[in-house]
C-alpha cells in the first residue's frame, strides 16, 4: 500500500532540502526515498503545490 503525505509535510521537506542542498541527508532524516524528494521539488517549481495550501 502507498503512503501518502500532507501537503504540509510535503513543504517542510522541500524547505529543507532547497535549505541545506543535500537529498539524500533530507531523505536519511525523513526516512524517505531521495528520488520522491527530487519529484516533490520539481513538482513544486512547477507550481503544482499552492504555498497558501501549505502554510
């Protein structure tokens, strides 16, 4: 079964990886797969995630 994570998680993951610079440290501390973290980026610097729907 897939997990699935809040749009606020979400955020707080891509902050923190756009902070630090390091995926894979990111990944490591949130027990994720750093190509999930990559995707979530992309996503959004797409505009897929609203920023008023994440705050």
């Amino acid at each position: 079964m897939r997990r699935s994570y809040s749009l606020s998680f979400k955020y707080k993951v891509i902050q923190r990886a756009l902070e630090i610079q390091d995926l894979n440290k990111v990944a490591r501390e949130n027990r994720l797969n750093s190509r999930m973290i990559y995707r979530w980026i992309k996503e959004y610097k797409q505009g897929k995630y609203e920023v008023s729907s994440l705050i």
